[in-house]
C-alpha cells in the first residue's frame, strides 16, 4: 500500500510513451489469458489427479501439474481471474467513495472537509497492510474483510488527490470567470475538473490495482489471507515451493504472473516517469 | 519543531485507539462466548471448562457493561497494561520485549542497506541524466518495484540458501540470519529511494549554484561533496517518511516468510490463532514504530535543511 508515493501532479505527456504501450500491451496479454482461459481450458482448477502429481511443463498438462495433480494452467488461468477482479472491485470501492468525498470536500469546504480530513487522518495513522490485517483477523481466510480492509485503506489517495487538485483548479480566474457568465456547477465539473482529474484518477486506479493484486498475493502466502483450494497465485507459490527441487518452474510460473500482472500496471500508470 | 512533535505524538494517540478500538470490536463479535474461550486456551478444553470460563469472567470483569468495558479496555492501553496472550498465558508485554528487539534489528539492516544501495544508484544516475547508468538504475527500479515482497524474500532465499548455500533460509541468532530478510526488504526500498534520489540530484545538479560551484574551479569531487550531497539529501530523507510504510509492511511479511521471531511474525501468528491481546499488543508496536520512525524523519530533515526551522 505504498506504491502511490510517485505520482506526480503534472498531467501525463500527451501521446502513448513506449513504457505506457508496453504495460497496455502486457495488461491486454494477461486479461485475455485470466477472462478467455478459465472458459476455454477445460480441465477443472480443483479435480486431483495423484498419477500425476508434479507431472512436467509440455507433457499431458500444458503448463504441468502441482503436487495435488492439478492441471497448472488451469490454476493460473483461474488465480489470474482472481487477482484481476479483486484488484479490480477494490479499486472501484476505492475510487468511487474517494472521488466523490474530495470532490464534495473540495466544493464545500468547512465542516464537511475538516471532518472528512479526520477520517483521512485517523486511517493513514497506520500502515495500509496493518489496518487490512486487523480487520481480517475477524475473520481470517474470508473475501469480505479483506476486500473493506484493502478498500479502506487505499480510498484517501483517491479523496487526497481528488480534493488537493479540484481545490487548485476551482480556485483560478477562469472557473470565476465561467460562474460570473452564469454556467452552473454541474457545466463547470464536465467541462473544467474532470479534465484535469481524470488523468490523475485513471493513474492512481493502476496504482491502486497493483497495490490490491500485491496484498491479496502477500496475505494468501502468510496464511491470512485467501486459503487453499483457491487457486489464489500467491498461496499458490506457497503451496507448491516444498516441491522446488523437483519442479522449480512450477514455483516460478506463479510468481511470474504476479510480476507480470504488477509490472503492466505499474508501467501503465506511470509510463515514463518511473 | 514543536509542531511536529505534536503532530507526532497525535499520531501515536490514533494509532492506539485505532487499534485498542478494533481489538475490543474484535473480541465480542467472534462468535463463542469470550470468557469460555480464554478459558480453553489457558487450561485446554476439558471438562471443568465451565467453572474455569465463570472465573475468567469474573477476573477479566467480561459481565460489565460493554460501555465501561471499552473504557477500561483503552485505560489499560494507555497504562501499557496489555494483557495476557491467550495461548501462552504470559504477559503480552513480555513477550513484546523480546519480539521488538528483533524487529527493530530487522527494519534497521534494511533501511541500512538500503541507504548503501538506492541512493548510490541514483547518484550514480541523477549525475549523467540518461546515460547507462540512469537507464540500467531505471530498469533495475521498475523490475524491483514489480516484485512483491514475499516473492523477492523466496527469490534470495533459493538462490543464496538453495543455489549457492551462503547464507541460512530461515532462523535467527546471528548476523548471517537477518542478511536475507533485510535485504529483501532492502532491494524493495532501494528500488524507490534510487529514483528519488536521481530526480533529487538531477535537479541539484541543474542549479545555478552548482554551475558555479565548478565555474570557481572546483574539483567534481568537491562540488558533488560540499554542494550536491546535503541538498540532494533532503528530498531523499522526507522520501524515508514514506517509506515507513512499506518498511513497517515489508518487515510483517518478510518475518512471517523467514521465520524470524520479530513482531511481525507474531502478529500474523496471533490472528491466524485468534488470540487478541496478542493482535493488539503487537499491531501497536508495529503502529507505534511507524510513528517512530517518521519523527526520526522529521528530526533528520530538520537538521538537514535549516529553513525549515524557520517555518516549524
């Protein structure tokens, strides 16, 4: 839940930067395989097959099999399915409630902004993972806690940024200038704010996916988060390392993805100024 | 300088209740009765359980109203009177004491080696803007920056304990134990701070004083000591502020990976068994580390860069 550290508040270089292509293009890679591979591998992520416990990488399995026997890519496919719609449903629950509460903070002001600045306080008074680790002590293993945990702790980005920029920009001659020409709020947030913060919101969602995709992975692999059977990439890893001497790419293949996965959208939100 | 300290003692003040308010929450919704529970993890589950549970209740006062309860609950926080560990049955804070020396030993090697690694690559960098040692800095900070941290932790552990045998994949004792998990936490750092760094002496090196710093005939050695060094500090000292964060995370992964007996290890071991005091003796430790290391942040920048005792 630190990954945020370097944005910046210029707005991104116009045009698609070759880091910013590559991280699509990785992205586009990795979705295709987590949404077309779980409908089109048939074999099931959880069905055993002892006879070919470890089986190698190019035999009957395509990507060999784990320990239990289970075909690998199917797993992968399956764990890449996870990871993205994690990341992707606690960036929504991040980003929705940020924007909406920066925006109203930066538009009123006052009381509403002060106490909403406590909250923000109170929740960065921790560390992210801390916070996400506490709540799932309620109950360990449980999409639920770590889900509110993880969207919890990463909605201030979007409130802070959301607030500090829409602040800037209400604040100069030109948005003065419209209101005295008689247009109303909602003409001025189309056509003035959401310009500008949209880049930055659009940057601080990757940033917020790989965060999410680095503590669903994290916590599954310390045993708190998502447990086995699922066939979550970072327990995965776990799972299968006893093996490593046997079958080592069967420990990297997982751990490969979750890189890829992390990399396309690091690269993706930052492009070149890495 | 106040200010700060305010600030920071604040912060910790949150940080307490924040904690001592979720564990309370923690302890009555979990379903079973708290006092039965308690009891079974001192005395075992067995058939005088009943009359162990109504003495817990009585000793802990679990029949008071839950009002009062919380406010004895955070007065005993306050008093840094933690509890007992329901599974081992001794005293929280004594077993902090061991753990959190551990841990502190931990997040400094990291943070040491980080420092000897990031900033070096990104002066390195930040001196010849895009040359081969900007760029080969800049891959090495994308990839780093990609690997989650438990992953990194298993990389080094089977190429340095697996491959080469070097270095112990777990334990601790000795210095040659806390290498792996510092450095994995170390590499993570680096990653970030390399490129703060490079920025930071980018832009020293684009100033004005530092052009004539070299006009008056200064050697380069002497104009990047006297005068790039100190200014380009400053970013790169704040930037450790943020970097608690991932320091304080990387520490409660990295133990619970290298079995390394610090806080953070049991922390994680204390919510997979349930046992509460535990969860809120050792989150409050990690929490108040955190604060920790942010007022040694603000102390080093002030020290740093004089203007800001001016304005603090």
């Amino acid at each position: 839940m630190s990954t945020f550290d370097n944005i910046s508040f210029k707005r991104p270089k116009t045009g698609i930067g070759s880091a910013r292509l590559a991280g699509a293009g990785l992205l586009i890679l990795l979705g295709g395989f987590s949404i077309v591979g779980p409908v089109v591998i048939p074999s099931d992520p959880a069905a055993q097959d002892f006879g070919a416990s470890l089986a190698p990488i190019g035999g009957d399995y395509l990507l060999g099999a784990d320990h239990y026997g289970r075909s690998l890519v199917a797993r992968l496919a399956h764990g890449a399915r996870l990871s993205f719609a994690m990341a992707f449903l606690t960036m929504l629950a991040a980003a929705l409630p940020g924007v909406l509460l920066g925006l109203l903070a930066a538009w009123k002001g006052g009381w509403t902004e002060r106490l909403l600045e406590f909250v923000a306080t109170v929740v960065l008074a921790l560390p992210g993972l801390m916070l996400v680790l506490l709540l799932l002590a309620f109950a360990p293993g449980n999409y639920g806690p770590l889900f509110l945990g993880l969207a919890l702790t990463l909605w201030v980005e979007f409130y802070r940024v959301t607030k500090t920029t829409t602040r800037t920009v209400l604040a100069q001659p030109h948005i003065e200038a419209a209101r005295m020409l008689g247009f109303g709020s909602r003409y001025i947030f189309v056509h003035y704010v959401l310009p500008v913060i949209g880049p930055m919101i659009a940057t601080l969602s990757a940033f917020a996916m790989a965060t999410a995709i680095i503590a669903v992975s994290t916590l599954s692999a310390i045993s708190v988060g998502l447990q086995p059977p699922t066939p979550e990439l970072g327990s995965m890893i776990v799972e299968l390392l006893p093996y490593y001497a046997e079958a080592p790419m069967h420990v990297l293949l997982p751990a490969t993805l979750i890189f890829l996965l992390v990399l396309g959208l690091q690269l993706l939100a930052q492009g070149d100024r890495a | 300088m106040k200010k700060f300290f305010f600030a920071r003692l604040l912060q910790a003040a949150v940080v307490a209740i924040v904690v001592g308010a979720l564990c309370f929450v923690l302890m009555r919704v979990l379903p079973g009765d708290a006092a039965m529970r308690i009891a079974a993890g001192r005395y075992g589950p067995d058939a005088r359980i009943a009359e162990a549970a109504e003495k817990v209740r009585l000793e802990l006062g679990l029949d008071r109203p839950i009002a009062v309860q919380f406010i004895d609950w955070l007065g005993s926080l306050a008093r840094f009177d933690l509890g007992h560990s329901l599974v081992t049955g001794r005293a929280v804070a004594h077993e902090l004491q061991v753990q959190l020396g551990a841990s502190v030993w931990l997040a400094a090697a990291a943070l040491l080696l980080s420092l000897l690694i990031g900033p070096i690559v990104g002066l390195f960098g930040g001196l010849k803007p895009g040359g081969v040692a900007d760029r080969v800095g800049l891959m090495g900070a994308v990839t780093f920056r990609a690997i989650p941290p438990f992953v990194m932790g298993l990389i080094l552990m089977l190429v340095f304990s697996r491959q080469l045998g070097w270095l112990p994949p777990a334990g601790f004792g000795s210095p040659r134990e806390i290498l792996l998990p510092a450095l994995t936490l170390a590499l993570g750092l680096a990653a970030m701070s390399s490129r703060v760094t490079r920025n930071a002496v980018a832009a020293v090196a684009r100033a004005p004083y530092f052009a004539f710093a070299r006009y008056k005939g200064l050697s380069e050695p002497v104009v990047v000591r006297r005068h790039g060094l100190r200014n380009a500090a400053i970013p790169v000292v704040s930037y450790l502020g943020l970097q608690a964060i991932y320091l304080i995370e990387g520490v409660v992964v990295v133990e619970s990976l290298f079995a390394y007996p610090g806080i953070g290890h049991a922390l994680v071991h204390a919510i997979v068994e349930r046992d509460i005091p535990m969860v809120q003796g050792t989150a409050l430790m990690m929490g108040l580390m955190f604060v920790a290391i942010g007022a040694a942040v603000d102390l080093v920048t002030l020290w740093l860069d004089p203007r800001m005792r001016r304005t603090a």
